[in-house]
C-alpha cells in the first residue's frame, strides 16, 4: 500500500487548498440562499422633503400636495440657513425645495426657469434625491406640455398629477422559485472542477514523477499494480470529496436527497464529477509544475462557469457564447439541472434531463480516450 500512502502524504500538503475552496464554496451559497430577496413587490422610492411654497396658487398647492403624498414631509427652518445644512448634513433632511413666487405664472407662459430653489446635502447625490429631482422635471415638462396644448397652468398640473398618481396593473410571469439545493448543486460544478484538477494534477504530477516511477519500477513492484494502486487512491479521494459535497447540500435544505428532483441532481453531479476527475488526468499529463496546475485549475474552472451558464443562467447568455459552452460538460451538467428544478423557461422533462446526463457520459468516453491518446504519445516520444 505504499502508493496509498504516497498519495495521501501528497494529499495532506493540500488540504488547506481543499479547506479554503471548500469555506469559499459554502459561504457562497449561504450568502445566496440567506440573503437573496424573494419580494415580487415594488415600491415608489420616498426621502424626506423640506418644502416651503412662497407663490400659494393652486398650481403650487398641488405640487406641494402631490409631493406631501409620495415622500416624507420634514418641518425645518428655511430662514436659517445653516441649521438647514445641518440637518442634511446629519441625515434628517434629504432635500429643501422652496416654490418660487411667480410659479403659476410662469408655468402658464410656458417659462420653465427659476421655478424653484433647492438645497441639497453637502456630501453629493444619492439614488434618492435623483430620483426626486427627476420627477420634478418631469411634473414640469408634462405641464408644460398640457399648457402648451391650451390648457391653464392649474389645469395642467392637476392633469399631471392625475396621471402620475394613476395606477398601473403588473402582472409577473410566474417562475419556479429558485430551492436552495437547487442553487448548491448548480455551483458544485464549479467547486468540483477547481477542487480536482487543484488537487488531483498536483498527486498525479508527483506519483508519476520521473524519479518515483524509475525507483519504483526498479523494484519488485509492478508498474500495473502502481498504476492500478494510484486509480484507487485517486477515485477514494475524490468519490469522497463528492460525498462530503453532497452531504453538505443537507446543510440547505434537509429535503434534498429524499425527493426524485434530488437524487436526479445528484446522479448528474457523479457524472460530472468523473468529467472533472479526468480533466485533471489530462492537466497533470500536460503539464510539469504545480504552479502551471494552479493557474490552468483556475483558467478552466472559471471559464467553464462563465461560458456553461454556472455563474450567469444559460438563458441570458448570447448565442454565440453557448454555441462555444456546448462542447464542454460544465454546460450539459447545468442544462440538467435547469431541466430538473425547471429553471429559467426549462421545465422538468425526464427526456431532456435524460439526454443531458448522457451527453455528459459521453465526454466521460472523450476524455478517456484523449488521456489514452495523450499516454501512447508519450511513450512513443519515449521510445524513440
């Protein structure tokens, strides 16, 4: 058993790389799932409003009306200047606006300018307060508008206001929410590439080290017991990483493993987990340093993730760039569970999910035979 050993003496000099993927993984998912919003409610942005009217027409009784009913209104001194600088400044006021005198009249020329003075917190703008200001230019283009077509500015504003009051009824296209298992094991796809090609090329890359195999070989141990050894060393380590992740899926949601929706996600995931096993084979065979594994465990991972739909759903990514995601496995893995959770305009259809799963067996039979392709032409190099 002296491979065992080897590779877990290997396996224990990268167990801090596996424990921070692993944290980086699980505290992920716990953002997403914990904090996620679930309303399918919106509301109308308030802040809080100083208004002071000196005109006192209707038109200017309306307005501050209309803002009465859509922000909070705030008393402060507009006399005092600095005390209404100080109350922006410690946040208990967001905008002073002051109607000028001569507003309806204006208004009712169609002079748009010097209608209003305002004050706003020293510190800049925030959402709010553009937000304000973009509905006061718009009360004003609107009357405008209305006054321009004949009517008076009283008129006008009492239209705009009606308008912008009016209610409009939204309905939302009804989606599958998306479940907490669901979301783990669509970003296992992620972690199990990174954490196999990291740490799988690295035992690889030193149990097939030139001098080892030669020492090795030179014994009475035969090559075909030390390769078969490393494939069972190798397929403990990461069956067992795959348990532990499927384990940790319990931690979201206790329901996972126990409903067909689950154990059709976790079938997918082994699939995929012997795609990711055998990328790293493919890593470790091209490849001559662990620094080299490092940076192509990361090119791959993520680029995988961004091209297959791990991090953005398959459903807004171009054309162009899925056309490129078909031919890896990242991307039949996450069509799948899509398919199984009925994702993003996919529905749960046993064919599809089926076809999914066995696309991806299918990479499993074309990632076995470019690792033959890749040993025969080593050891024909070799030979000559």
């Amino acid at each position: 058993m002296q491979v065992f050993k080897l590779v877990f003496k290997v396996l224990k000099k990268n167990l801090g790389t596996v424990v921070m993927y692993g944290c980086i993984f699980f505290t992920t998912i716990m953002l997403i799932t914990s904090f996620g919003d679930t309303s399918d409610e919106y509301t109308s942005t308030k802040i809080d409003v100083a208004i002071r009217d000196l005109d006192n027409t209707s038109a200017s009784r309306q307005l501050v009306d209309w803002v009465s009913e859509n922000h909070n209104i705030v008393d402060a001194d507009f006399e005092d200047e600095d005390e209404l600088l100080a109350k922006m400044y410690f946040n208990f006021c967001d905008y002073a606006i002051t109607i000028n005198e001569g507003f309806e009249e204006k208004l009712a020329g169609g002079n748009t300018e010097d209608l209003f003075t305002v004050s706003k917190r020293p510190n800049g703008y925030s959402y709010g307060t553009i937000y304000f200001e973009s509905q006061l230019n718009s009360i004003v283009s609107d009357a405008n508008a209305y006054v321009a077509g004949g009517m008076t500015a009283d008129e006008a504003l009492q239209k705009t206001v009606e308008v912008l009051n009016s209610k409009t009824e939204i309905s939302f296209i009804e989606e599958k929410e998306d479940s907490a298992a669901g979301i783990y094991f669509n970003y296992m796809a992620y972690i199990l590439l990174v954490m196999n090609i990291t740490v799988m090329s690295t035992i690889l890359l030193v149990v097939f080290k030139k001098d080892i195999t030669a020492r090795t070989y030179c014994s009475s141990f035969s090559q075909l017991k030390y390769i078969l050894q490393t494939i069972g060393a190798v397929s403990i380590i990461s069956v067992g990483f795959w348990v532990i992740l499927v384990l940790g899926s319990l931690c979201f949601d206790s329901s996972a493993l126990s409903s067909t929706v689950g154990l059709l996600m976790v079938c997918n995931s082994f699939v995929f987990l012997i795609c990711s096993v055998e990328i790293a084979v493919i890593v470790s065979l091209l490849v001559k340093s662990s620094m080299a594994v490092s940076a192509i465990s990361n090119i791959v991972s993520l680029g995988m993730a961004f091209l297959c739909g791990v991090f953005v759903p398959q459903s807004v990514l171009s054309d162009g760039v899925l056309s490129v995601g078909r031919f890896f496995p990242a991307y039949w893995y996450i069509k799948a569970v899509d398919s199984i959770n009925g994702w993003h305009g996919s529905t749960y259809n046993i064919t599809e999910i089926t076809k999914a799963i066995g696309i991806e067996a299918f990479f499993v039979v074309a990632l076995m035979a470019v690792i033959l392709v890749i040993v025969r032409s080593k050891r024909t190099q070799k030979s000559l």
